[in-house]
C-alpha cells in the first residue's frame, strides 16, 4: 500500500468520482491514477468505487471507511510535513483560512495586513462561502482554520474557540419612517419588508429566533450573503436591511441611517475553528492572537485539551469577549 494510492482515492472522491478533473489538479495522467487504485482495491480485496464500464459510479460502503480512514492519513503526514517545516523555517509556510463574505471584506483586513508585515513568506490563502461549507472545509483538512459565526458547532471534531461578540443594525435610506421613531421595536420593523442575510449566514438565526419569540412573522423579500448587497437593495427601496453593525461605515454609506438594533437581537460570537489533532506552527498561533488577542498560547493550549463543547464553555465562562 502506497500513500501516493491512499492521495488518489481521497482526491477522485472529492472530484465527484471524476478521474480526469483529478489528474488535471493533481498533475499526472488519468490511466495512471486507475491502475493505482486497481492495485490497491486488488491489494485490500475489496472494491473502493463501483463501476459502470470505465466510469466510476459511487464509492462503495467499504469504500466509505478506507476513504475516510485515508484521509486522516494524509492529514497525520501534512502534520508531519508542518512540524518538520516549523523547526527547518519557522517563518515560511502557507495558511489558509475559510470565512464569509463579512468576515473577510470587514473583521480581517486589518489581521491580515499586520499578519503579512510579519511573515511575508508565508503564503495566504482566502476560501469563501457557507458557513457549513466553511465547517466542511476545516473539518476535512481543506483549510487550516474556519471563521464563522453560524455551522462549528455541528462538527464535533472541531476546536472552536470564541473570538468575539456582534450585534446587528437596521440601515433605511435617509427620511425613512422609522428613522424618526423614538425607539426602534420588532414590531415597527415587521410592518416593513426586510432584505437580510440567507438563513445559516452570519447569526440569521439569532434573528429569526427574536422575532418568533415576539410571534411576528417578518416579511423578508431578499436574502444575500453579501452585506454589500443588503445596503444595494436597501438604497433601491426594496426593504429595510439588518445586517451586522461592523458591515455599516457612516464614511463609506452616508446616504444610509443606521438605527442601533443591539437592544432587540441577542448577540452573536464568532469562532475560529480547526480539526483536532492539527499541529499549530508558530505563526498559525500568532495570527490567532492577532485576530483575538484574548486567545494567547497559553489559552490555545487549554483550548486544546477540552474534550467538549462545555468544558470548552467553561474555560470561556470568565472572558470578556470583545463586542463590534
């Protein structure tokens, strides 16, 4: 049994069973990854993929164990790779992180910009999408770390440790009505259309909880996953926006109020997540603390040895989270 077999099989499974788009991104030739994984099916005596012809048509329930157990491999030898290159050049290497659209556009760029002053030869990499899809990716080895607020908490083999607290704010265009209330309420914001994020984006369920809880039942007519997009729409009359106060600058959205909404929603907290069992290089720990200095080495190790989500909670109960 060869690693190079193990790599295969794990990567045409994730090419959707497609052996020539896994040649293409693995640089080597369609034939040869087929008889690799040949031999090792004639190897272990069990067949990974079914077969329809030449054509691989689903992994097979052995085939869903060794790919699974194969990858774990190939994450225990990229830690073997990532401890060898911390002790060779402590300062070069790659990340890569997954997160939103808001995270990345507003909470990152100033982590980012004094991350790269200090390594400038590690190579960065930014992954975008859903939260689950974020989840996903930490959770297979894909990226070193996910940010997200919404999803972590459904991949029991991930450590996740929070980074801080955020609420949210109602944007109208200039002259709204309820611009001039003396105090927002759900109930006012219920009687508008509303364009917010897509459900299991960027603490969505924090909203949708507040509102039930009242019994209302708002009238959402667009979703997006972009803040961005949200204040387009809101500027075209199509609805009034709730969308995370950091997504919002007086400077940048002059034509837009912005009405405090922290008093109506619970807050929500964002977590940096990675698989257990990830080796930390040294700069990997630094851009944690640079993210949320309250996460230092010290508390990242202690994070390391929870087993759950409550001692998890526990080593946190006493931390003041930062609040955006």
């Amino acid at each position: 049994m060869k690693l190079q077999q193990l790599r295969y099989i794990w990567e045409v499974a994730h090419h959707d069973l497609n052996v020539s788009a896994t040649a293409q991104s693995l640089y080597t030739s369609q034939p040869g990854i087929s008889k690799q994984i040949r031999l090792l099916e004639d190897e272990l005596g069990v067949e990974v993929f079914a077969r329809s012809g030449k054509h691989l048509t689903r992994v097979t329930p052995a085939g869903e164990r060794i790919i699974s157990t194969a990858g774990e491999i190939l994450r225990k030898v990229e830690s073997i790779k990532q401890i060898a290159q911390e002790f060779s050049n402590e300062k070069k290497g790659t990340l890569s992180i997954a997160t939103t659209h808001t995270q990345a556009r507003y909470a990152l760029p100033p982590v980012i910009s004094a991350f790269i002053k200090q390594y400038p030869d590690v190579a960065l990499h930014m992954h975008q999408g859903t939260p689950m899809q974020i989840a996903e990716m930490a959770a297979d080895g894909t990226v070193d770390f996910a940010i997200a607020t919404e999803a972590l908490e459904l991949f029991g083999d991930l450590v996740m440790m929070p980074c801080y607290r955020w609420n949210r704010c109602v944007v109208v265009p200039l002259g709204h009505p309820l611009a001039k209330l003396p105090k927002l309420t759900l109930e006012a914001l219920a009687e508008y259309p509303i364009v917010t994020y897509v459900f299991g984006f960027t603490g969505r369920s924090k909203l949708d909880e507040a509102f039930n809880h009242r019994g209302l039942s708002p009238k959402v007519v667009f979703t997006a996953a972009d803040a961005d997009v949200i204040k387009t729409y809101v500027r075209l009359g199509l609805g009034v926006g709730i969308l995370a106060t950091m997504a919002v600058d007086a400077k940048h959205d002059p034509d837009l109020v912005v009405l405090d909404a922290s008093e109506l929603f619970e807050a929500s907290v964002t977590k940096i997540g990675f698989r257990r069992g990830t080796f930390l290089r040294g700069f990997m720990c630094d851009f944690i603390e640079k993210f949320a200095p309250h996460l230092t080495r010290d508390m990242q190790a202690k994070a390391l040895q929870c087993h759950n989500k409550a001692e998890m909670d526990e080593l946190f109960r006493d931390i003041q989270l930062p609040t955006y």
